[in-house]
C-alpha cells in the first residue's frame, strides 16, 4: 500500500468523482487507517470507531463533488470525520448514555515489556484516554488532530472551522485540562 505522500490523493479524487471505484478504494486504503485513530481517540470504543470510518467515507463519497481538487484531500477527510464524530458525541449527550466499559482501551502494549512495564502503559494509556474523553468536544478533537493525526494548526482551523489563532488558543487549554485530569 502506498503512503498519502507516494499517491496524489487530490488527482485519485478527481478520478473517483468521475466513477473510478478502483481510485476511491486507493484513497479508502491510504486514509482509513488514518480517519480510524481519529474516530477511535474521539468516539468511546472500537466498534463505535469503525462504525464511523464507514460512515465517515460513506459521507465522503457522496459528497465528493463537492471536494474542490484545488485544496488536500485528507483534512477534507479530517472534517467530514471530526463533524460526524461531534455529532456522534452531541447524540450520546441527548440521550444521556454512560460510558462503555474500558474493556478494549488502547491494549497496544509494546510486545516485550516486563509485567510491570505493560501494567504502567496500559494505565497511562487509559489515564490518557479518560481525560481525553472529559475534555469538551472541540478540545478533544483539537488534540486528537494536532497529536494523533499530525495536523497543522491550519490544517486543524480548517477541520474545525475556525481560525488558525484560536487553534493555538484551544490546544493550550485542552493542554492545561489534560495536565489537570492527569494530575488527579
């Protein structure tokens, strides 16, 4: 599989708009892994995470016309993803649902740590989670963004639909947050 840097996404758009299913399936290939640890850091499990890659790409086919060939293809991807993932978690807050059990929280222990390492990984792992899921939805999505995907603070403003200097803003309080719920 080629990287995002290997393929021109914007030309490989292009293509699918014009009916290149073989096209999408080399975008789907290159972005999903990318949109799935975007919507597994945001959303609360795995299964809700690859629910929402599917729809994620389901909404990004559809409106694939409107994708301007002229701007990058992975934060309109990035948007489209953290819109659905707010929404997701706007729906979960109407309907007051609890949390799941952290039953599968990042179980990505390195593959040979000693017993002690991996019970300490795993604990800051799911502390890092947790405190990720009490920020408030754009500071979650803003770090997920800048720390997880790698975004630009462009790229993030765009994503989020705000300025470039309030994404400054935003992290530094979604930083201060996480340095608080971590402490406790």
């Amino acid at each position: 599989m080629d990287s995002p840097e290997q393929l021109d996404l914007e030309a490989l758009a292009v293509s699918a708009r014009e009916g290149d299913s073989k096209a999408w399936s080399q975008i789907y290939e290159v972005m999903a892994p990318s949109i799935f640890r975007l919507c597994r850091r945001a959303l609360s499990s795995r299964q809700d995470a690859e629910d929402a890659t599917a729809e994620v790409f389901l909404k990004a086919r559809i409106r694939l016309s409107q994708f301007e060939s002229d701007r990058r293809l992975s934060p309109w991807l990035y948007r489209i993803a953290a819109n659905h993932c707010c929404d997701e978690l706007r729906k979960r807050q109407r309907h007051a649902e609890q949390p799941l059990p952290d039953q599968d929280l990042l179980d990505l222990a390195d593959p040979a740590p000693t017993p002690q390492d991996a019970v300490v990984v795993k604990e800051s792992k799911r502390n890092v989670r947790r405190a990720l899921g009490e920020l408030p939805d754009r500071a979650r999505l803003a770090i997920v963004l800048r720390y997880y995907a790698d975004l630009s603070y462009e790229e993030i403003a765009d994503v989020l639909g705000i300025s470039r200097n309030l994404v400054g803003v935003v992290l530094l309080r979604a930083r201060h947050a996480m340095r608080k719920l971590l402490d406790r």
